[in-house]
C-alpha cells in the first residue's frame, strides 16, 4: 500500500474516533511486514506532521481509537488517543 494510502487512512482514523482538528493525539504505527516497519520508521516525522500528532508511541497501547489493516500477508496497525 503507498504511503499516501496510509495517509488517507490515518486522517479516516481521526473523523471515525470523533477527534477534533485541534485536538492534541497520541499516534502508534506498527506493521507486520518489515517494508511498514522501515517506511514507518523512516517517514516518522512526516506522518506526525501530516496527522497532526503531538506525541509519537513506539509501544503499543490500547486506550483510545485503533483500525486494522490486511493487505496480502502483512497487516497494519494504526491507534490513536486524545492526550491532555
């Protein structure tokens, strides 16, 4: 899936969980294919800027806004929270 793909998806992620444009987010990406692991690694900042999220989560956490993903054999995960 391309980047701008995930992308739509993340911004999906935000209508569907009710968050506001000025709402602050918590954000954590993972993917069980090692090609979402690098691009999620590697476009880490954009996707923060382009999601609008104030802090990034290198762990998972289950609190908050969370959409699946399968494409092929590899799966996706996006989760989202509003933070104070």
């Amino acid at each position: 899936m391309r980047l701008a793909e995930n992308r739509a998806h993340c911004a999906g992620c935000s209508k569907q969980s009710g968050l506001e444009v000025s709402d602050r987010i918590r954000l954590h990406l993972s993917g069980s294919h090692r090609t979402y692991a690098k691009a999620i690694s590697q476009y880490k900042d954009w996707i923060m800027d382009e999601t609008l999220a104030s802090v990034w989560s290198d762990d998972a956490f289950t609190s908050g806004f969370s959409l699946e993903r399968e494409v092929g054999d590899a799966q996706w995960q996006i989760t989202l929270e509003k933070i104070s």
